[in-house]
C-alpha cells in the first residue's frame, strides 16, 4: 500500500495540514468522505477521532501520524536525530500525544491562524 495520509476533510486546519503534507512529502492523502474500503478497514474503529499514517506494515495514528508525517518532509533532515533520541523515552509518546490532542481540542481556533477550506466543504457549497 502507499504510505497514506488520512484526516478530517471537513476541518479547515487539518485540511491545511494536509495540504502541506501534500506539498512536501510523497504521501498519498485521504480524506475522511473519500476512504475506499482498503484504507478504512486497517484504521481503528473511532478513526474519526484523529488523523492516521497508513504504510504496508502499520497504522499510526494521532500525534505518531503527525510526528511521522513531518520526518517525511526534506525539512525535517536535522530533526530525524532529535526525534530518534527523544524516543528512548517513555514520557516522549505520552507528552506528543498529550500536544496532538490540545491542538484537535483546539482545531476551530488554531484554524483562524492557518486554514484551508476543506474539500469536503467545497464539494458541499459547489465549488
């Protein structure tokens, strides 16, 4: 399987995020309205409650789909040792997680600083 992106394509943050994963990574990204069944059926069940890295051999989810997701941007070449190092650690999972859910808790208003009106929306409003 191509290594996918999935997320909220009805959030205009995320749909921001997505777009630049999009521009900078050779991620295949999927929204929540355009999941085929093969995607679908490796996510867990409340997989709207977040975004998820799907590859051939996992499923990441959450803080991991985000934290992956940037590694795989040419920017993130000096911040692969960082990331590698803080894994070592069992309060690094617990303190990304704990980031990832403050910004999805905060999706609306992180969305007036960056936003991209989502597909799902434009599809709604004809656009």
């Amino acid at each position: 399987m191509e290594p996918t992106f999935v997320y909220d394509d009805d959030c205009g943050f995320c749909t921001w995020w997505a777009d630049q994963f999009a521009t900078r990574t050779d991620l295949r990204i999927v929204g929540f309205s355009e999941l085929d069944d093969d995607v679908r059926d490796r996510l867990p069940a409340d997989y709207e409650d977040c975004a998820h890295l799907v590859t051939d051999g996992a499923v990441h989810s959450c803080g991991a789909a985000i934290e992956r997701a940037l590694l795989r941007t040419e920017q993130a070449d000096e911040a692969r040792p960082v990331v590698d190092f803080l894994r070592q650690f069992e309060d690094y999972e617990r303190l990304r997680e704990r980031a990832y859910r403050w910004a999805a808790d905060r999706r609306e208003k992180l969305g007036l600083l960056v936003s991209k009106t989502p597909p799902a929306r434009r599809e709604r409003d004809g656009d």
